[in-house]
C-alpha cells in the first residue's frame, strides 16, 4: 500500500502558521478539506477534536498523529503539516511537535486506517526520515519519503 495515494499535494503544509494545539488541529482540517472525501469539514473538525480529548495523538520524537474515524469524510485521507519552530501538543515526551499528520477515515473503514497509522509510526520511528521531513521543499518530496515504507 502506497501511502501518497491518501494524501496530495493540496493537503500538504510546510509552513503552518498555528500557535495552539487547537489551531494546529484546525489548520490540519482546513488543509485536508481540500480533498474531494470531505463532506462536512465542521463535523470532521469536531471529531477530531473529541478523539484528542481522550488521549494526545503527540506520539513524541517532534511527532503527532492528530486522528478520527467520522461520518463527515468518504474515504481515508492524510493531510500533512510541517512547524518549524514546534508547537506545544501536550505530547508524551513534553517536547514540541513539529510534524503532524492528520488521518481521518470513514466510520465504517475496519481495518485499513489502522494499518495507514501503523505504517507512518513505523517512517516516523527513524530520525533520519524524521530529519528529512523538516528540511524538504516539495509536496513530491513528501509523497517519495511517504512511499519509501515498505
């Protein structure tokens, strides 16, 4: 499974302007509302929300997995957001987030969202593809290191 095919390069922001845990949450929902597979970004921002409630997606290592099953989107998206200066996500390791990727699936998606998650915390495991994501330029660039999990 090629992980670009849940993301595209309208989803995709190395420059992301939130302050907040919140805000960045919002940015993220804003961006992935630029695919087709997102039929009420309010709803899908709510859920997310909720989800972060339960538990923080800041999984550490500079890291956040931002997620919701919800009946707002169609299919499984990722949307990809990049802060060079970090962001406080009340992550597990108490450090900024400077990589987030927000994953939001169908309520109904089984299995397949789980191992999309699965397969980004195993890119993003390695400081080196850690490292290489806070220096890339291009959308291209991502979607390569996002397909380079085997």
């Amino acid at each position: 499974m090629k992980l670009s095919k849940f993301c595209g390069e309208d989803l995709i922001s190395f420059e992301l302007k939130a302050q907040t845990k919140d805000e960045v949450i919002k940015e993220l929902v804003d961006l992935a509302s630029n695919s087709k597979l997102v039929k009420d970004k309010d709803q899908l921002l709510q859920d997310i929300l909720e989800r972060e409630k339960l538990v923080t997606t800041g999984v550490g290592y500079g890291v956040a997995f931002p997620h919701a099953k919800s009946k707002a989107i169609r299919g499984i998206i990722i949307a990809f957001g990049r802060s060079k200066k970090g962001i406080d996500f009340d992550s597990m390791d108490k450090k900024p987030v400077h990589l987030f990727f927000l994953i939001a699936a169908p309520e109904d998606a089984i299995g397949a969202h789980l191992n999309v998650m699965a397969r980004l915390s195993y890119l993003m495991k390695s400081e080196k593809n850690r490292d290489r994501l806070m220096k890339i330029k291009s959308p291209k660039e991502l979607l390569e290191v996002l397909d380079s999990v085997e």
